[in-house]
C-alpha cells in the first residue's frame, strides 16, 4: 500500500477522517445561517438548512448509472472532527480526494430581509471544485411558504453542481405528473453549457436524457435521432448505442439489432461493463423472441443472466419464452423468479431496456416495466386463493 493510502486507511480507522470524505466521488458540504429575527418568524436555523439538505438529497437520491453526490451539514462535530482540526488534515483530505480525482463542494448561505421590499432571501455562494464561486440570491414569493422557498433554492443549487443528477430527478417528477417543461428547460439549459468539444461527454449524457425524455412523450423518431446525436458526442458512453438499438426493436426493426449491437457489446466487455452487457442482451433476446427464435433467445438471456444475475427482467423475459412454448409450470417458476429479484434489481432511467418492458411482439405499444405492480397484483391474488368464489370478488 503506497504511503497516501495507508495514512488514510488509518486516519479513517481512528475516525479522524470520514471514510466517506475519502471515498465518496461527490460530496456537498451545507452551512446556512438564519438570523434570530427571520428564525422567530418562520423556523430555527438548524430547521430551515436541514429542510434545505433534505431536498438536496431527496434530488440526490434518484437512480443513476453514473453514482450520485453524498450532501451533508457542517453542523456535526464528532470527536473526529475535532481530532481532525487540531491535527489539521482538512487539507489533507482534500489532498487525498484530489489524489484520487474525487472532490468535495460547499454551499455557504446566509437568509436576511432584502432592503427594498423586505422579503426575505437567501443569499448563499456555491463553491465547486471544478468552477469559479457561484453566487445565488432567492427571494421569496409572496404567500410562498417557507419550506416551498428553500426546497426551490435547494433544487436551483443542484442544477449548479448536479446538473445530469438533477435532469432525471426532474424527469422523474415530471413523469409523475405527466409535465416534462422544467426538465426540458434543464436540458436545453445544459446543452447550451455543454457545447464546446470538450465537454462531449457531459454532452452526450444530456442528449441521453433527452432521449429518454422523448420515449417518456411517445415520440419514437425524436428519441431515436438524440440517441444517435448522443452517440456521436462521445461513442465510448455506449448507453445511447443500446437506447437506439431498443427503439429498433419496439419499432419492429429487429433484424438490424444483432449487428448494430455487437461492436457495442464488444467495447462494453472491454470497458467490463456488466450492467451494460445484460441490458444488450437483454434486447438481443427480445429481437430473437419477435422472430420466434426462441432458442437463440434463451441463450441471449443466459448471457445477461451471467452479467446481472440479479435481474428481474432476464426471469420475467424468460417466463414469456416458456409461455409461448406452452410451459406453464416454467412460466410461474421464472415470474417468481422475476419478482423475488426485485429488491436487488436497479432500475436506472438512463437505460430504456430496464425502464420500459421489451416490446417484441409485432406492433407491440411501448409500456413501462411492469414488474413491480405484477409483484403487488401476485401478492393480492395470493391472498385470495382460499376465499370463496363470493369472498374473492369482494377483494377485488
């Protein structure tokens, strides 16, 4: 172990520092001060940054292949943190995060009453590693509540340093509610950001997104034509190369998508990129099954069943095979299968083979993945079973 790693090891062993200040790829350091006047008239200071940081990381905590940023308050004082100041190894820290190409982000805020109209504003500085200082100013609305007003301050300062996190946040919401406008503002936002060639990956992760977004309206022609954009911003993210390859099939082009997948299914094994891998042959399968190739299928599927043993939508998949070969008793056995998986089963927005169900029948509409609700409707029928015929239609 070369010297920087040991004396982290025993720096994070004696609490001095936190592993998760070494380890975590992006972390988010809050401190917000409201002044005894503003606390009195809507909630302590501790209150207010902790309804701040909770939105943040409820922002933080959507799914994503590429990780997400750890956010926490400056407020706590371990004894390690103690330990830490009076040996002065912050700077250490920092050294080792840079060492290893992590980094860690600060918001700095203060509330006060702007002079004008009074009202009050947070006015806070944003501080990334990676940019010059940002400075931000919120007012609130009138009427607006104050949890409304620090979660939109929140949600402003995650554009900042968490732009992609907080595209599929806000695609998750606007899925939710069926309104895709401010995640598409973001996204027209951030490629405008992103322009220059030298940010072609950061790039081709929005026009990703953006494809997502478009499957999400049922756009089939748009999606696909981002999904090739985001390809040629950057051809090692090979996420846009399966998302295209996935439009091919539920658009009943399945007879390219074995040759289309193959050189990307070539660059994933040499990047060893399993998750990847299984969602290639994951498509793959379904392409086979649209034409009845139903042994090729199988053998597709043990290969993604290989790279992602705990998939739900290799069993689910193979449960449709078995049905269509009239086996009943290995349908129930891999839906099973399918639904004991998906606790363990990750679902990332980014790729559409695990966020939609692989439409390979002819004509076929795109629909999510249903996998979780065939779990609650198993769980409803189970219970049921010994009722009466009289009883069960009750339940219903």
């Amino acid at each position: 172990m070369d010297p920087i790693s040991l004396l982290a090891a025993l720096a994070t062993a004696f609490g001095i520092m936190s592993a998760d200040a070494v380890m975590h790829a992006d972390s988010v350091n809050v401190s917000l001060y409201v002044p005894d006047d503003i606390a009195k008239a809507t909630a302590r200071g501790d209150v207010i940054e902790d309804m701040f940081i909770a939105k943040m990381q409820e922002i933080g905590d959507v799914k994503s292949y590429f990780g997400r940023p750890n956010v926490q308050s400056n407020r706590a004082r371990t004894l390690g943190v103690v330990l830490a100041r009076a040996l002065k190894v912050e700077d250490f820290a920092a050294a080792v995060q840079h060492t290893f190409g992590m980094k860690t982000a600060s918001v700095l805020g203060s509330f006060s009453k702007d002079d004008k109209e009074g009202k009050i504003q947070l006015v806070a500085m944003v501080r990334d590693p990676d940019e010059p200082p940002f400075p931000l100013i919120i007012k609130r609305n009138d009427y607006e509540p104050i949890p409304d007003m620090v979660g939109r301050a929140a949600q402003q300062v995650m554009e900042h340093l968490a732009p992609y996190i907080t595209t599929l946040y806000l695609l998750q919401k606007g899925d939710e509610i069926h309104d895709y406008t401010q995640v598409d503002d973001l996204i027209g936002r951030e490629l405008v950001a992103y322009a220059a060639k030298s940010h072609s990956k950061e790039r081709a992760s929005v026009l990703n997104v953006a494809g997502i977004v478009a499957l999400h309206k049922e756009n089939m022609p748009e999606a696909a034509r981002l999904f090739e954009e985001a390809d040629k911003a950057d051809p090692d993210l090979l996420i846009p190369r399966l998302n295209r390859a996935f439009v091919m099939l539920a658009t009943d082009h399945e007879s390219e998508v074995e040759s289309y997948l193959k050189p990307t299914l070539e660059a994933a094994r040499y990047q060893r990129a399993y998750m990847l891998l299984a969602a290639g042959d994951v498509i793959r399968a379904g392409a086979f099954m649209s034409v009845r190739k139903f042994d090729q299928a199988e053998a597709a599927l043990d290969d993604a069943e290989y790279w992602d043993p705990t998939s739900s939508v290799v069993p689910a998949l193979r449960a449709e095979v078995k049905l269509e070969r009239g086996d009943m008793v290995g349908a129930m056995k891999y839906k099973g299968k399918a639904n004991a998986n998906l606790d363990n089963f990750e679902t990332f927005p980014e790729l559409a083979s695990l966020y939609y169900h692989i439409s390979w029948r002819k004509g076929e509409p795109l629909r999510r993945n249903e996998l979780k609700q065939e779990s609650a409707r198993a769980v409803l029928t189970s219970s049921t079973l010994g009722a009466k015929p009289a009883e069960a239609a009750k339940t219903k």
